[in-house]
C-alpha cells in the first residue's frame, strides 16, 4: 500500500507540473500580441462627379485621374490631373473655357485604424496650375434704361490663348475600402488664387482645375472618386509599449 500511495503520489505530482506547465504555456500564447504588418504602395483613380458630367451635361466635358503614394502610416503623396471644356450661359454673356491642369501636394490621415483596416480621413494641400483658353461667344452691353429698347446681343468669338493660373488649395476628404484593393471617397477643396494670366477686356470667370471664380481670388472645389489600391511592399507596425509610473512609496515598499 505504501508503494501504491508512493507512486499514486508521484504520479499526481507529475500531472500538476504538467497541468502548470500547460497553463504557463496557454497564457503566453494569450498575452502575445500579433504582428500587426500595413501596406504601402500606389493608389490610382478616376473622379465619376466630373466624368458623370460629361453626359448628363450638355455644355460640360471633363476628365480627372487621381492617384496618391503612401509615404509613412499617415502622410500621403497626392496628385490630380485633368482637362475641361465648360461653356457659361449667364444673361449678359456666354463663353467657352478649356485646358488642362495638374495638382500635386500631400494628405495626413487622421484616422486610427483597427487590424488590417485601411480606410482614410485626411486633411491636405495642393499646389495646382492651369493652361487653357477662353473664348468670349456673345455678349451684350448693359443698358441702365430697359425703357428704351433691349440691346441687341453682339455676336463676339474671341478667342484668348495662352491663358495661365496658379493656387493653392486646403483639402479634406475620406477614402473607403469598399472590396479588396478598391476605395471609394470624395474629398472637399477650398482654392485660394495666387497668380493668373488675364485676357485683355476680359476676365478669368471659369478656370479648369479651379472652377468658377468668384471674386478673382477664391474657388471650391468637389470630387468623388474610385481608385485601385497596387500593394508594394509591407512594413511591420511596432507595437506600443505602456510606461508603467510607480509612486515613491510603491519604490520604499
């Protein structure tokens, strides 16, 4: 009996080292913290609010690409390049405006993403330019006596070439993982004008890129946009490690 009572012993010593060990083993595997990897790489699009345009309106065509290159977890390389050919009917004028342009800048992301989530809020700066033309199709003189007779509309074309801008714009927008790789967003733009080039006896009242002027110095600006996402490489996120402050008489203890 007393072999037996040994070994019995024995052998439930065994199993709660085993047990112990197990359990030691289990905590581990549930304290240790996943690699947590995000993507780099390029972001290449198209905006559907100008493309739509070109054919629900009749005197509008345009055509934007975008695309960005994610720099760190936050910053953003960004850029948009277009063309539009826009005609304005307004009561005393209509006129043609067309040419192209480009905007470069950066986006920061706002946003904390959760796992392996990849969606953006971002606020951002642009520097843009635009090349285009304006021609002037009719006009008529205002008249301050309506009384007298309506002025006869003057059939103009006058072309103006070679015609120049530059701005700056404060942007925010929000991008969307809607499939694998696939995003959807829109973004809101406010321009602030830095330098143009005038027409003589005429005005700059629509610039690609910049859209209608207002006052000669301020635009606002609007997109909604679909891109592809072209993975690159991935990096390792570290994960952060919580700064423990023991009080002093934590220490004396």
């Amino acid at each position: 009996m007393k072999h037996i009572s040994k070994f019995t012993f024995s052998i439930g010593l065994v199993l709660v080292c085993f047990i112990g060990n197990a359990q030691e083993t289990v905590t581990k595997k549930k304290d240790s913290i996943p690699v947590k990897k995000e993507r780099y790489g390029l972001r290449v699009g198209v905006d559907l609010y100008k493309l739509s345009r070109s054919f629900y309106e009749t005197d509008y065509r345009g055509l934007e690409l975008v695309c960005d290159y994610r720099l760190t977890r936050r910053h953003f390389l960004a850029a948009e390049i277009g063309n539009e050919n826009k005609t304005v009917d307004e009561n005393q004028l209509n006129f043609t405006t067309k040419g192209t342009y480009l905007k470069v800048g950066f986006d920061y992301n706002t946003y904390e993403n959760w796992l392996n989530m990849e969606n953006i809020i971002s606020v951002g700066l642009r520097y843009g330019v635009s090349s285009f033309s304006q021609t002037l199709n009719n006009y008529t003189v205002y008249n301050p006596n309506p009384y007298f007779g309506e002025t006869p509309l003057i059939v103009s074309g006058d072309n103006y070439d070679g015609l120049t801008a530059q701005w700056v714009e404060v942007v925010a927008g929000i991008k969307a993982k809607v499939f694998n790789n696939v995003f959807v967003g829109f973004s809101f733009r406010l321009n602030r004008m830095l330098s143009q080039k005038l027409p003589n006896n005429f005005d700059n009242l629509y610039i690609p890129g910049f859209n209608r002027t207002y006052n000669g110095d301020y635009g606002v600006g609007f997109n909604y946009t679909i891109s592809y996402f072209i993975p690159l490489y991935k990096t390792t996120v570290k994960a952060k490690v919580k700064k423990v402050e023991i009080s002093k008489k934590d220490k004396k203890n």
